[in-house]
C-alpha cells in the first residue's frame, strides 16, 4: 500500500534542509564496523543491531537503493554495500535523502568521514557548518593557555571559527557533560578564571567543568548565531534525565530575545521541547536523531508528539545522521512520509485545509531553517550537477 | 467523514460540566490582541498563533459558528468576529458548548472579562465560582497586616471567600510560584510568622515564599473544599519539570482522607497524573487546557493516555478557557470528539459493553464533577432561558 | 472482528516465559477483597475497581473463561467465581495463560498464594524462583545479628537463598524504598555496618536506609544472577518520579560487563528504559504491570512506545501479576494481542518482513528469557499433565 495524496507528493518533492547532521564514512566498512555505526549502544555479542528498529528500516528502505530487495538479509547487504564501494553508496543515499542543504556539525568524527564539501559533492547539494563549542575550547586547552587568558583565547577563536565561510550556526553538547540542571547565570570573569585553572591543571582534556560548559552557552549568546543544542536521546554518555530540554527553562528565560535556540532530538522529551518552543520566541525544535531510530512505522507518531501544540514555524528537520549515509537519506524519508501520513490524515478529516497542509510541510521541511539560519541556508548556491534525484 | 455512532451522539447530548475556566473578554479584540490570546506564549513576529494546532482548530471549528466556511482565513476570521461584536461572539460560543454548568477561576483577569454571572448569562448555563488562593493572600498584604497576624487574617479572609454563595472549590498554583518539589509538611506557625514578616518587609506582591505557598496548601485542607491544583502546561512562567504533579506525592499521602485533590490540565505528565489518581482516593485529574491546544486531531490521543489507568470516577472535564470564548466551545468540541472515538473503537472492537461506555462518558463528562462538588454543581438551578442548544 | 493473520497465530500459539510473577490467591475471595486485588490502589467507597480499564478488561476476557457472556456484570462475575471456587478459577486462568514458565517473586505475600509449585501445577507449566533481596535482608535483621556481621551474614543468607532448586533471578523493590536517584558507588564495608547499626538499633524492619538499599544492588552483582528491578508504576508507596530508570544510568555505568538487569513494568517510563537497553549491553525491560492494567485497548500504544528503539532481543514478557490468576492470563492476552496487532500492521504495510515479525515475537515472548536466565528456563522440565492449552 503506497502512501498517497497531495501531502505526500508535495512532501517526496521537497528539497529539504536537514539543520544538522554529521559526515559519512569514507572508508568500505567490515559487517562489525556497519553494525555498530547502527546504534548509539554497541553490536554486542547476539544482539546485532540490525535486529533493532533502525536496522529493520535500513532493510526495508536502503536496500532497494543498493538494488536489493525489500528486506534484504544482512549479511546481503553488507556484501552488497561492499561491492558497490564507500563512494557509490554515499553518493546514492545522499542523492536520494532530497536534501537541498546539509548544516553540518563538524566536531564529531572519530571515524574518517566527509568534509561539508565532500558530502555536497556527492549530494549534489550545498553544506553548511556547524562549529561546536566544546571541541573548541578543549582545542585551545590542546594548544596551551594561561586561566586568566581562557576566556579571551575562547572568544577570539569562537569568533575566528564562526568567521569561516559556510558556518550558520554553533552547538553545544552541554546535555552530556553536565546536564541542563545548570546554573542558568552568566558566570563572572573570575569565576571563569578559576574553572579555566582547575581545568588546566588537570591537562584540560574532555570538558566537563560546569562552570566552563554554561561558559560556552553565554559564548554563543555572545557570537549572536543560533545555537543548537543536543538534547534528549544519544549514546550511553548521556544521562537522559538531565537531558530534559526543560530543565533550561531559566536560562531560556535569561536569553530571551538574544539568539535563536535549536533543540536537536529531544525524544523522549518532544512534548516537553514543545512547551519550550510554544512559549519562547525564538526556541526551535527537531526530532533528529529518533526520526531513523524508530523508523517510519513510528516516526509519524513521534512527530505527532511533537506537533501537537508546536507553532508550525518552529519545527524543523534534521537527520543528526553520523557515521552511514544510509542515515541521511532515511531521516528524510522518515520525515517525509511520518509527517505527509500525519497531515494528510488531517486533510482527509477535514481537520485541516490542503492548502494549510502544504505549508505546513514547506516551513518545517525547509523555509524554518532558511529563516532562521539566513544565507547561504536561504539562497543556496547550487553545485553545478543541479538539483538531487530522490524517491521516497 | 462525520463521526457517528452511540457514543457519539450521547456526548454531542451531553450537558457537560466545565470544572475549571474562565472568563470571556468582553471588549472587541483587535488582531494581534485576538492572536494573543490564542497562544499560552505571545504572538511574535513572524510567527502568528494561528499558524498553530490551535489557530487550526479555530479556524475549523470556530468559523461555523461565526457564519464562515472551515478553515476561513485569520484576517476575515477576526473581522467577522468584530463585525458581530464581543457579546454575540460570547452568547454564541459559550452557548454552543453545551455546558451545564461553568466552575469558574475568578483568580486571574488581567483583561476586562466577564464575570461568572455574565459567563453563565451568555451560556444559558448555571456558574460556580472557584477561589484563587494565591491571589486572597496577595490581597491579605496589600491591606496591610502584621506577620504574626498573617496566618489567622488570611484564614478569615479564606473562610469569608468561600463562604460567599456559589463558591465550590479553591485553587492554588503552587506549580507556578515554587513547583511541587516542596517540603510536605504543615509548616509550624512560627515558619509562616517568620516568612510572612519577610514578604511583607519586601511589600508583598507576587507570592513566592515556599513556606507560605505551602501554608496555602494546607490552609485549603482546613477550608474542608476541594482543591484544584494547576499542573504541567501554562505560560512561559512555569517551570515544566517542576510541574509535575508525581512530585506532589508525599504531600498527597499526608492529606489523604482530607479534601478532594484535583490535577489540573496534567499535560504532558496525565500518565503521571492518572498513576496518582489510581492509588489515591480523593485524587482527581482532567487535561483541560491539553484540549484546545493540541486540537481535536490529538485531543483524542492525550485522553487516551490520561484514561490509560485511570478509574473512570476519577477524570473530569475542564476547557481551562481564559478569554476567549472559541476555548469554552472548542475545549468541550475536543472532550466529546476525543472521548467519543476512543470508546465508541472500543466499543465497536467489542472491548467495551456500549452500556458501559455511555456510563464513562456521564460520569466524566459530568457526574464526577457533581460527585465531588455538590451543590450547586449537583443540583444547578436552571437560568430561565432553559437549556443551552449545541452543535458538536 | 477478531483479530487475524499469522503473526496473531503465532503469537497465539506461542508458549510464553513469564519473567516475573507471583503467586494466586488460594482463597475464595468476596466482593470486595476481589475488587481490592484488581487495583494498585484500593476498593473505595463509590469507585469501584471494575470501574477502571482492569475491570473493564476482565469483564471483557476473563468472563468468557468463567463461561459467562462477554462484559458480564461485577456481582454476577465474582458470584460466577465462588461457585467455581478459587482452585478452579486458577486452574481455568493459569493453563489458559499459555506459559510455559513462570518466574516467580517469592518476597511479596500479604495474602495466602499460591507457591511456585502450585502455580505450575495449576498452569500445566514450569515455575522457576526470584529471590527478593528486600525481604532477604529483613529476614537477617529478624533473625538477629550484630552490625559488623550484617554484610556477611546477609551475603550468606543470600547466596544460601539463590543456591536453592529453580532460582533463576534476584529481584530489588529499591525503587520503592529510595528510589534510584542514589550513590553509584559501592558503598565500603565501614558505611555498611554504620548503617546496619542505626537500622538495627532501631529495630530493623522495613528497610529503606540508602547505603543498605544500595548495598543489595551491588549484593546482587556479586552473587552473579540476573537482577530485576521495579521501576515506575506501582502502588501508593511509590514516587513515580524517583523510580524513573533512567535515574540508574550512572549505576548501570559502574556494573556494565557484570549482571544482566532487567527493569520491570517501566511505565510511563518505558522510553527512558528503552534507551538503556539500546545503550548498556546486558539492560532489558518489559512493560508488565502495565498490560493488564492498561487492557487490551492501549497494551498495543504501551509496547509501540517500548519497541520504538529497542533492540528486540532486548523486551521480554511478564505479568506482574499478584493474586487474581485472571492477571496470570490477562498480560498474557494484552502482550499477545497487543504485539501481534503492533507487528501485523507493520507486516501488513511491508514494513517489516513475516518472518521478522515471527522471530521478534518468539523473542520477546520466550527466548530472550531463555537466553537471560538459562536453565530452567531454556530447558523447562515440563509437568507430566503436558502443555497448557489457551484461548486468545
């Protein structure tokens, strides 16, 4: 039974912006290395996650893209992968995600993976950065720095890092280091100081110091680009109760009518991001990350979560996929068809008009962010191969 | 697809008590004013509150009754509301909502809003009043009184207020002023002499002390009157994670066998909610508020969750509409849609005897709040003009 | 319309593990005491606990077994019940059940029940043995003993306790006594005995002292077994809020590699458990508790929100059942239908291929239990009277 009706055609048709995801591999993967780029756990011994929702979608939805059939056996399609090499099939999954712009955060890449450029290219879209700030300041604790100097040091690269061409946005991973239950206050100077110096001392390194991490959140409010912050669902790093975009109600508060604020993920707090995004004018959310891990048969009622008392101009769409291109193509497929099934649903019940619908699926599929965001996201400049080929 | 069957047709039938809302504006509404008031947030540029579940859910289902097709566009929608003026506008929506009987929260007005009398005038319905506690204790300092009076002055002023006719419950929204991770004791008399000298010494105003909001509870529990409790979604000034009500449950068992406890709105924490009304006797909760917001296309979800463990006694119904008058049809549109697609499936899956399911959507719908507030709410006395007409 | 296909006959077929359980009650019971033991609450005057989604589904699925009509009336339910009488009744539930094994919680009686043994005659099944730690310790205080002997004396008692024929797990009600926002670490022999003399001086008795409570969470790691954790959804005793699983995480860091834990009933936390179980290799969950009491109508939203990320050899089956054997057969009944519809509806839109869905239902329903405890588990000795029969 194929999805049909006029949301779902205008939304297969969509070039979306997907306002923050990660490169692709570069490199052929073995079975184990595919695998555990399928989880945000491990591929444990007996439990493979393909035996999982995301690995149940990936069979179902990426191996027709390879030329396999409709869930294809693993190993198939592994093999299969191989055969075709890195290249090909990142270049056909990023073709087919229908993506027009890739905000990509660059600071997370223990794997060699894609620049922005290279995932363009074989896209056949455009790719913006996304500077996260934590890299950022262990790398000038890497390069060395007195404390009484930190903060300056910080600033004067976060400036020169949002300064390159293409970055449309800084990110924070403050849900992991310290969690949102954090003192919403612009720390002083010489509080900052004192952080920088424990810090130091100890060889800099992963950045956990509370005062330093909500450091980096008034850093950004000072650049003045919108800021993404990772919250809700992830690796085993986090603690997801401390995750709960709520939690930051306070410093929302404080930074009201500053920049804008992007809540990446939030599963399984889309209800609670909402909230935030209903009351706070310039709060914003996605549902990345929970779009590909549940898959289609759910992804429509995450969204729907996420939608029910969402103002429209405030949902936005992201893959947050790393790792497998795979993930690209099938956020946005997700997306598309979890969202077109939820509206067109509407349209059917006389609940909401198609023309109504229609918007809908354009502002939060691609003219949020190109509002948000401003150019190069709003006037991107095409890659000379045109427009993506994409099914849906 | 119009809904039909048992079910339906009972709750389209039913005279629903409102247990909780407020007022209707009564001056002609300019369109920012209007859109304004439609959103819990603001409405801010760019980003228009229609352009939401709930604008949608106006533009649905309130248009009709203001003579316009579903769906009429936001600027003729509001020049035909001007057009008919705030009293037809008033006398048609809360007519339609085919409510009984109106429990009325006279504690917040920060527009010129009808009074209960001219809300239930308007409705052809009969209106109780509800007692904001937070506010009596407000008025209490701003008359002026000594701390070591404060405790035994407002416990007059409570007792006055509610002894006023048609008053039936008191409310406190404790959730917005210190949230529900409060200390569950009864403070000693001489922690409220102390807090209320301290509030007093800084002019009163806004009510925040933690013990003296505590005091509230507890003098509610002296009141001997049921008490109604905000929690989960508001405005910007709550705190969401703060709000949830399971926070509430060692305050709960300390009041057990006193007053009837009633969860309002709930939203997103009704699971928690229906989880304290399952274990506690005189625990009540609705998801008032929840409705209109999130529309009939998901009231229908969020009931199912808040009657996932809930025993059918224990959920009521409220719209929490403040200004507006759309909120007291719509809310009542989303309860009777909502609840009746949920049972009638059950029904028609054969998991629900039909006899059943129109005893749940009395109780709820109405009975239960009777149950618990008596008379008047038990034994309204018709206004002349008999029972209101409605359309659902 | 009944539900079909062949993932409701598989799973109709399917003799389940019932991971955690407890006994049935061996009396014949009157009115109230059965209304009593169909809630997590109590029977109060006015609200009944037939009025309330459990007693809904029991008129609804359990009548039938009484050989009463479908939705039979409370008083002709239980009168139909004395007739019967409580050894009949249990009979008619438990082999009706379709377990093969139970595993069943020995620490928790306040009624005269059936002991494992019982239960698998009744049943026509195998009935392995959970330790509970809580009531272990208790028994040791009981008993007598000096403080600076406590951990010993304990860790003797329990690895006695764990040694005995058929016990395939230990279980922990620390949730219930102080939640699971604790210490990580495990707590040095010192603090033990301070603690164990405060709580032995004071007579012993419930224990809810942190270090001790925490001290049979790592007790269990030692002694190697499976441990289950209650987590959400309980009786009044219960803060909700403090028994959210994902407040484990830091514990569940410190154990990883150690003992499998499974977390039991989760809800409304049933997303935060499966984050666990996709992030920590040896984290399972179940949604028991939550079957029966939701009924058939929502087990289905129930399990979707539990499978939306975890990996399928990670969700296992149980009841939860205490006291009325309708429950032994009840979340049975919920967890087939309920996942059946869930993974037919998937296999239906080819989301998910027959026999995906044939070997998740398999998992879930029997082998990742298996798999977990071993022996007897995953190689039940059956009873000489055969397999049970059972109707869905």
């Amino acid at each position: 039974m194929a999805p049909t009706g006029p949301v779902h055609e205008a939304l297969a048709e969509l070039e979306l912006v997907d306002h923050h995801c990660h490169g692709a591999v570069t490199a052929d993967l073995a079975f184990h290395t595919f695998e555990s780029l399928l989880t945000e756990g491990e591929a444990w011994p007996g439990v493979s996650p393909f035996d999982s929702p995301v690995g149940i979608a990936v069979r179902r939805h990426s191996a027709p893209l390879l030329d396999l059939p409709r869930h294809a056996p693993p190993d198939e399609y592994v093999a299969r992968r191989a055969e075709l090499g890195a290249r090909e099939v990142n270049r056909r999954f990023l073709s087919a995600a229908g993506v027009g712009t890739f905000c990509v955060d660059t600071g997370y890449a223990p794997h060699p993976i894609t620049s922005p450029a290279e995932l363009a290219r074989a896209a056949g879209a455009v790719a913006c950065e996304v500077v996260r700030l934590e890299q950022l300041a262990e790398a000038v604790a890497a390069r060395g720095v007195e404390a009484g100097q930190y903060a300056a040091v910080l600033r004067t690269a976060a400036e020169e890092a949002v300064r390159r061409p293409g970055v449309v946005a800084v990110k924070s991973v403050a849900a992991y280091r310290t969690g949102f239950a954090l003192d919403p206050r612009r720390p002083a100077d010489a509080e900052v100081t004192v952080a920088a110096g424990r810090w130091l001392a100890a060889g800099g390194g992963r950045l956990t110091d509370p005062v330093l991490v909500r450091h980096l959140l008034w850093t950004a409010v000072d650049l003045g680009l919108p800021l993404q912050l990772h919250t809700g669902f992830g690796d085993a790093d986090v603690r997801l109760h401390r995750a709960d975009p709520a939690l930051l109600t306070d410093w929302l508060h404080r930074v009201a009518g500053t920049i804008p604020v992007l809540l990446l993920h939030c599963w399984p707090y889309q209800r609670q991001a909402a909230y935030l995004a209903a009351v706070f004018e310039r709060v914003y959310l996605d549902v990345g990350l929970a779009l590909h891990h549940t898959g289609p048969a759910r992804a429509r009622a995450v969204l729907a979560e996420a939608l029910e008392i969402t103002p429209f101009r405030k949902l936005l769409y992201s893959s947050d996929a790393y790792g497998v291109a795979e993930f690209h193509h099938l956020g946005a497929l997700c997306f598309r068809l979890g969202l077109a099934e939820l509206l067109q649903s509407r349209v059917d019940a006389d609940e909401l008009a198609l023309a109504d619908a229609l918007r809908i699926a354009s502002w939060t599929g691609r003219d949020n962010a190109r509002r948000i965001y401003g150019p190069p996201v709003s006037e991107p400049v095409r890659d000379p191969r045109g427009r993506p080929t994409r099914k849906v």
